[in-house]
C-alpha cells in the first residue's frame, strides 16, 4: 500500500516538474547510489522522487541532529539512518551493521557531505567494498534539466581507476547550484597501494 502511494506521488511529481528523469537500470535487490553533485537541499526531494517512481527501496545517512523531536519518526520513515558526525569513523560501522542483519535496500549517500569541501569522502567507496555492493551512480544537472540514475559499477579496490570512472561520468554535471559542486576525488587516491 505505502509502496503504491510512494509511486503514485513520485509519477505526480514527475509529470508536473521541470525535471526529466532519466535512468539506467539499477541492481534490484541492493546497492549504494551515490548523489552528486550534491549541491542543494533540493538534491534530496529529487532523490526520493527518483527512488519512489522506479520502486527502490532506499536509505540514506542523515545527521543524528535531524532525527531529535517530532522529525525523527518521519526521517526514518522516509528511510533516514542517523549518523553521528562527531564520530565519523563508526558511520561504515553503522551501515555494514544494518546489512549484516539481513536488511535489503538501496544506501543513498551523498559523498560531497555538506556540500563543499576539496573532494569526496570515501565512506560510500568502503562501504560498497566491505558489504560488496555494487555501486549506482545517481545525478543531478541543472544545465540539461535532467536528473536520474546513471551507471552502476563493482568497484574494483583500485581507488584511483574506480575514481577515474566516477569523474568521467560526473565530468559534465553541474547540480542545481553550479558553484558549490566539489570535484569527485578521494583522499584515498594519493596513497600508494
């Protein structure tokens, strides 16, 4: 019932938008999808339309402070995992425990984080190579009006050629605020394997 409904708004969203969806099939059980650019708070109704109209069932990383109150009921009903920032290292952690205990769904993450900063972080890269997860990449360009899912690609465990992919792809995406795209780059690509 929740499903049908989910998909009846997401098909009102997208007939009334400005936006055109676009998508390549994606894995039907599990997966990470990234969201990039991730440039604007915006960047989250697109994804739930996205993920309502093709049916996936998603979750994405929220900051423990959005789920305090009254939100916290619906963030996690509209499938939000909290994440507390101040101890980053436990978020993959957190994930992979949620997979481990049998929960099948599609983890959106946003690797820009707050949007800005001098590159990704790689939190999607090792959950995807920890739960061995194959990896949608999702996007958002305002200078096409398009947005959907793109590729989806097994990463490989060589960071900079999986990067170098994942560059490619985003190379012509703008996001809805041009100016706060970050680059897609790890940290992790500078170390020697």
């Amino acid at each position: 019932m929740l499903s049908t409904l989910r998909r009846a708004l997401a098909g009102t969203y997208w007939r009334l938008s400005r936006w055109t969806l676009r998508s390549e099939p994606t894995p039907a059980r599990a997966g990470v999808l990234v969201g990039a650019p991730h440039t604007s708070n915006w960047d989250f109704v697109l994804m739930l339309a996205i993920a309502w109209r093709l049916g996936l069932d998603v979750r994405w990383l929220g900051k423990h402070t959005l789920f305090a109150g009254w939100r916290g009921p619906l963030m996690r009903a509209l499938g939000g995992i909290p994440v507390d920032r101040r101890d980053p290292s436990r978020v993959v952690d957190d994930v992979l425990a949620h997979v481990r205990a049998g929960e099948v769904f599609h983890l959106v993450v946003t690797p820009e984080g707050t949007r800005s900063g001098a590159g990704w972080k790689s939190g999607f890269y090792r959950i995807a190579r920890a739960a061995d997860l194959p990896v949608t990449l999702g996007y958002v360009d305002r200078t096409t009006m398009t947005t959907g899912l793109g590729p989806t690609l097994r990463l490989t465990g060589d960071v900079r050629a999986d990067m170098d992919v994942i560059r490619a792809f985003y190379a012509d995406k703008a996001g809805l605020r041009p100016a706060l795209r970050t680059e897609p780059r790890l940290a992790d690509e500078d170390r020697p394997g």
